[in-house]
C-alpha cells in the first residue's frame, strides 16, 4: 500500500513539473490528428497524421479533390482546396499509414473516410500527398495562379459555384492573360506559358476580352462550364510585378538560369556579354534573390533592344543598373552576344548536385556541394545505378548513359568508389569512400552522366513485377507519369508490339487480370487493337484516348518476351520439364503451336536434338495429356522429317502459318523418353 502511495505521488509531480502550454500539447496530439508539414505558408504541405504514437504521411494513391477538403475542413480551413500528388512539399520520413483513401465529402475527419488497413500501401515517400488550403472565402469569379515556380506565375483559376475551376486555352492571348494580371493586382502580363494539369471543372473556354475588363468573368465566353477541352490545354501565364531596372532569367528550363534580361522604359531587354564576367554575374544573381553565381554560360539569342553594353560591376552593387555600363541602350552588340547566367540554387545544401560542362543542361560532370565549395566525384566503379540515383535527386525522371565528365582543373574532388544500391534519395547517402579521402584518382576521371528528362520517355515502356526482366506488368509513360494498360481486348499481336517496343526477340505469352500484380496512378490505355506490325504500342490504332477507360487496376495487362535468338527456334512448354510439353516454334517476333497431322518419331527426334536432348523421343497429341493452349497461332502442319535435319524448320511443311488444325491437335514431344515410349502416337 505504502508502494502504491508513493508511486502516485511521483506521477503527481511529474504532472506538477509539467508547464501549462506543454501538457496542453501533450493532450491536444490526439489519435487521428492531421498537420501539413513543408509548405511555405501553415495553409499547405505535405499531409501527415498522428497513429499510434507517431505521425505519418498519406500516399496519394486515388487521392482528390474530396479527400483534400476534408483535410482542410478538419484543420479548420474555409473553402475549397486544391491537391498536391508526388511528394509535391517533399518526401517525408517514417510510416506511410494510410493508402487508398476514398472520402464522400461530408466527413468531419480523415481517419473517417474509407482506406486501406493502417500502415498498409503500396507506395513509397515520393507518393506522399500535399494540399494548399483555401484561406480566405473567395467570390464567384476570383481568380489564382496555381503551381507555378513563383506567385506571379502559374495556371489560371477561377471560382465559380463555389469550385475552383481552370480556363481553356483555346484563343487564350495575351489580352486575355493581361485582364487575369491585372485583377490579380499585377502590372500585367509578362509570358504566357503552360498551365500545367489541372483538377475540377474547366470553367471557361474560348475567353475573347478586349483588354477593358476589370474581371476576366466579364469578357466574352462559351459560357460556365462549357468547353472540348482536357486539362492539358489549362491556360498559364506569368505576370509582370517589375519596376525599371528589375531582372529576370529567360530562355532555359529551370529558374536559376538564363538569359540576362532586364527591364527599361516598359519593356524587357538584354545585355550584351562584352567585358561580362562573374563579378557581374554575381550582382544580377543576387538581385534576383539567389545566394550568386553558379558559372556563366552560352544562351540562345533573344528580342527587343540590347539595353546593357560593357557593365562593370565592383561587386557590392545591390542592382545591376548601378553597375557602370555605356548607357541604356548604347551598345555595338547584336542579339548571339546576349550574356548568360547559371546562379546558385537558394537550396543549396551539404550534399546538393549539379552537372557542369555538358553540351545540354541535363548532362555533364557530376558535381556535389560540401563544407561550402563544390567539388567533382572519381568515376571509379562509377555505374548506373550510382548515376541513377544523381539523375532522380537532380529531379529528372532516370539516367540514359554514363559519359566522360570532362576534365576539371579546379577545385576538389570530394568521393570516390561510391557505391549505391539505387533507392538512395541523395547520392551523399550512398556508401563511399568519404569526403575527400581519394586514394587513386584525379580530375581525368571525374563522373558524368547524361540524365533522362520526361520527353526522352515519353510513350516508353517497362515491366514490373515480374520474376525476370523479361516479363511482367506493362507501363507506359505519358505526361510525366508511368500508367498502366487495361487488358480489354488485349491479345497475342498487342504482346507482339510490346515485346519489339521493348527489344526482344518476340513475345511468349501475355497475360491478363493483373497477373504480376495491380500496378498505381493513371490507367493510360484501353481496348487496345494492334495487328502486329507496329514498331511501339502507341502506334497502334483503335484503343481509346490517353486515359479514357471503364478499368481498374485489377484489370493491368502483362507479358512474358521471347529472350530466343531467332525465327526457327523451339521450345517445350506447360509440361513437367523443360524435355517434355507442347512444341511450339518461332517465327516473326511469336511462338505458334505444330499440328500432329503426318507427325511422326523422326520429327520427334529433330525437335529433341535441335534442343541439345539425346537418346530416344516421342510424340503425343498435347491436349490429351493437359498441356494444351486454347489461343495463339498454329505455325506448322503436315511436317515431314527424314530425322537426319539439325532443325524442324528444315523439313517439308504446309508453309509458315498454313493448316486446317485446331488447338486439340497441337502436337507434344518427350525428349530422351524411354520412360515415355508408351505413350506415342498410339496412346
């Protein structure tokens, strides 16, 4: 009892040392609570939920517009909200605890909604989803920029029934795009670029203003709602929040880089590269908020005027406008002068990436980033599956080939025998020798690599799950993302197209209802109808538009490719061993079955020794003894061997393809079958 006593009294002042906002912490994480986690404002991020003690995050996996709202309707948020997939505010860490998650809308909490049991996905943190949450109630006809690389960039929305929408490109111009700017509070309109992929309705389409609106609900449309658009033609534009002298990077794919342009007098020009050098390069790297120079680089040539010609920058400039220069506009400089720029990423950190030296902005020397200074890495035992894991974290979809990283003069060389086993996020994540121990390399040896980027995929294929490389789900790439194909209609001459797309000899068998299992994300294609000859199965008619389908995952579309060497090969199959089965031969790029009409032991024979088999074989009719097929083709009938051939293709036959057989005389042989004499041709 005294025990007892004293153990209360010790949790008594455990509770007593307790301060009040941290036990109120403590019982405010409640099971089943949601955080966003990585955005920049607490309105978005990654969504994590507290189970068991720990939080985790939610794979996208079937995730939209419904299950967001609950999200944000559970934290608290007004409005509507849109979705993040693909690890959007970046990969988190610990258990994925919830995959498949399917709200009606009305839920009060996510746990509330249906999904797969706790802790069981099939994902992994780049599929872990995000949502930006409506702060503010908005009125019918608002507008925002959406999943742009900066907030005056982006896809155009708009809200209406109270839904955000898109706007069709369709006619969209740059009078249009200067309305959206300027009720958005913008000066106007710099670019119009891609608006990426919307959700939701497309609100409006074939938007005609003539540049008087105040609104762009106020200029002419085909009314709400109606539209012939899919969301890849979403409008996007980029507006302008500039004052004379402002800067912007232009001509290249990623924001850090580019064209030195700078803004004069109500309108964007350049600078000529005469005199340019880092310390200029710098002061225009700072202006547009990076930390300064990466390396400067060639660029393609622009517009307008040339306002910049022979700057001279000390460095300390806040502006590259103070630098010393010829005067706006005074220049001997033609446009393929234009200076060029690469600045620092503003996330470089300890282990960040990037390529130098290359021909394209998506390959060259491999460089990393560590106590502060940039360094190559040794190419000893340097392969793919390394370069593989520096292409994903540079943020591109793969690696194509290794290449010769240059010869760097400069500077050190931080790794050597990196070793990465592929899953790695950060290639300073793999084992390696340590930063800067290198033992047997210099800088003729430094790592390159050239990096695939989604149009190289795009309509590429691969298969997944299966035991061997040569069989399993099939996967297309389309708009970014790898897809599966519905088995609808799906045959031997679509296996047929996959396996040559794919580079093997043939095909052996395809297969249906998810054999290697359900793959995720879109179902890309449906009821394909190939004949056979088609070099790659996007080229392939009928089938239905890019992501139109009445499937599931359930339904995924395999194959199994033919690793033969060529038209005449034969093979045993659906038998207990590789020396007995159902013979089935080669030929354009498909295995086919043999009829037993005029069949006999010396074919049998030919078949066997083709194979490598000695010693006596016989024959059976397949069907009878349980190895028969129902489907495929028939490719020899009325074969007639003398049993000296050394292949079965050498001997006479009806012609490739010609019969009058069904499947149920599909011919079997037993090779070194002594065992089997019994079971010829008269059993």
């Amino acid at each position: 009892m005294m025990m007892d006593l004293r153990l209360i009294s010790f949790i008594g002042s455990l509770f007593l040392l307790l301060t009040p906002d941290l036990f109120q912490t403590i019982l405010a994480q409640e099971q089943y609570d949601v955080r966003l986690v990585g955005g920049s404002t607490a309105a978005e991020g990654r969504v994590e939920i507290y189970y068991r003690s720990s939080w985790g995050t939610v794979c996208d996996d079937t995730w939209a517009s419904h299950e967001s709202q609950v999200v944000c309707q559970q934290l608290g948020y007004p409005g509507n909200a849109e979705t993040h997939a693909k690890a959007a505010f970046g990969e988190g860490t610990g258990t994925i605890w919830l995959d498949d998650v399917n709200c009606i809308g009305g839920e009060t909490s996510l746990s509330s909604c249906t999904h797969r049991d706790w802790g069981t996905n099939d994902c992994s943190h780049a599929e872990d989803v995000g949502v930006r949450c409506q702060t503010s109630i908005v009125n019918d006809g608002s507008l925002r920029l959406a999943g742009g690389a900066t907030i005056h960039e982006g896809r155009v929305e708009i809200y209406h029934n109270g839904y955000w929408g898109t706007v069709c490109n369709d006619n969209w111009d740059t009078t249009d795009a200067d309305v959206v700017c300027r009720q958005l509070g913008y000066v106007g309109v710099d670019v119009l670029i891609d608006g990426g992929t919307g959700l939701g309705p497309i609100w409006l389409d074939e938007v005609a203003c003539d540049g008087s609106e105040a609104m762009l609900s106020s200029c002419s449309h085909r009314g709400w709602g109606v539209n012939n658009c899919g969301h890849p033609e979403d409008a996007g534009v980029r507006c302008l929040s500039v004052t004379d002298g402002s800067l912007r990077l232009a001509g290249e794919a990623t924001p850090n880089e580019g064209r030195v342009e700078i803004y004069h007098n109500g309108q964007w020009g350049t600078v000529c590269d005469d005199n340019w050098d880092t310390t200029d390069a710098n002061v225009a790297c700072r202006q547009l908020g990076f930390p300064g120079v990466d390396v400067l680089i060639n660029v393609r040539s622009g517009l307008g005027p040339i306002w910049l010609d022979e700057v001279i920058c000390l460095g300390p400039e806040l502006r590259l406008s103070s630098c010393p220069h010829s005067g706006w506009g005074v220049n001997n400089c033609v446009h393929t002068e234009d200076a060029g720029v690469r600045c620092s990423s503003s996330d470089v950190t300890d282990g960040s990436l990037r390529l130098a030296g290359g021909v394209t902005m998506h390959e060259g020397r491999v460089e990393i980033y560590h106590n502060g200074q940039w360094g190559t890495i040794c190419g000893n035992n340097w392969d793919t599956a390394d370069a593989a894991v520096a292409c994903r974290q540079l943020g591109y979809v793969g690696v194509d080939i290794l290449i010769d990283g240059g010869h760097s003069v400069l500077g050190l060389i931080w790794l050597e025998e990196v070793a990465c086993r592929g899953s790695e996020v950060m290639l300073s994540s793999c084992h390696h020798s340590g930063w800067a121990e290198i033992h047997y390399c210099g800088h003729p040896e430094d790592a390159g690599v050239r990096c695939l980027i989604a149009a190289d995929l795009e309509k590429t294929l691969r298969l997944s799950g299966g035991a061997d490389e040569n069989e399993g789900r099939i996967e297309i790439f389309h708009d970014r993302e790898w897809g599966t194909v519905c088995d609808d209609s799906w045959d031997i001459q679509d296996g047929v197209v996959v396996c040559r797309h794919l580079g093997y000899f043939g095909v052996d068998t395809v297969y249906e209802g998810a054999h290697f299992g359900e793959g995720s994300g879109t179902i890309w294609l449906d009821d394909m109808q190939c004949r056979g000859t088609e070099d790659r199965l996007s080229d392939c008619s009928g089938g239905s538009s890019w992501g139109v389908h009445n499937c599931s995952h359930a339904e995924d579309a395999g194959v199994r490719c033919s690793l033969t060497s060529g038209n005449g090969e034969v093979r045993l199959v659906d038998g207990p061993s590789e020396r007995k089965g159902r013979l089935e031969i080669f030929k354009d790029f498909q295995w086919g079955s043999v009829c037993d009409d005029s069949w006999d032991r010396a074919a049998s024979e030919v078949v066997c020794r083709q194979l490598g088999f000695s010693g006596k074989a016989d024959y059976f009719t397949a069907d009878q003894k349980g190895y028969g097929t129902v489907e495929g083709l028939i490719w020899l009938d009325s074969v007639t061997c003398y049993g000296y051939e050394e292949r079965l293709e050498y001997c006479t036959d009806s012609g490739w393809g010609v019969h009058d057989c069904t499947h149920s005389e599909d011919v079997g042989v037993a090779c070194d079958a002594t065992e089997f004499q019994d079971e010829g041709s008269n059993g």
